[in-house]
C-alpha cells in the first residue's frame, strides 16, 4: 500500500530544494533529484502540482514527475 503523505511547502534555494511533508522539513540537492530541475528556471521550478494522494509532484512546464518517497530517500 501507497502511503498518502501531507505535502505542506516546496521551496526552492539555488541548488537545494526543501519539502516540508507531514510536518517535517527534507532538504534534498537539486543535482540528486533531477536534471530537469537543474536546468529549469524559478518560473518552472515553482510550477507544480501535487498528486491528490501526496504520491508525487509534477512539473507542467518541464515535464518532471518525482515521488515523494524518492525525494525522501535523497534527502541529506
């Protein structure tokens, strides 16, 4: 079974990205994620969309999708 996860705040600080999910805050390396992201822009970077389960997060304009567990698990 999935488990569903409260995605509160993405955020985004040069090369890292913090993820704050079920109250706790992920700060994970850009360059780990994906290199979509690396090479998106603030713009596309802070478009995205959440799964309504908590599962992943999208990225429209770049065409990104990661899992909230994968980000997790890179998480420094």
């Amino acid at each position: 079974m999935i488990a569903t996860r409260k995605i509160e705040d993405l955020t985004f600080d040069k090369n890292t990205m913090f993820l704050k999910i079920d109250g706790k805050v992920f700060r994970i390396s850009i360059e780990r994620a994906s290199v979509k992201l690396v090479l998106a822009n603030d713009a596309e970077r802070g478009f995205y969309k959440i799964s309504p389960s908590g599962y992943g997060i999208h990225w429209p304009l770049i065409d990104e999708d990661l899992s909230i567990d994968s980000l997790i698990e890179m998480a420094e």
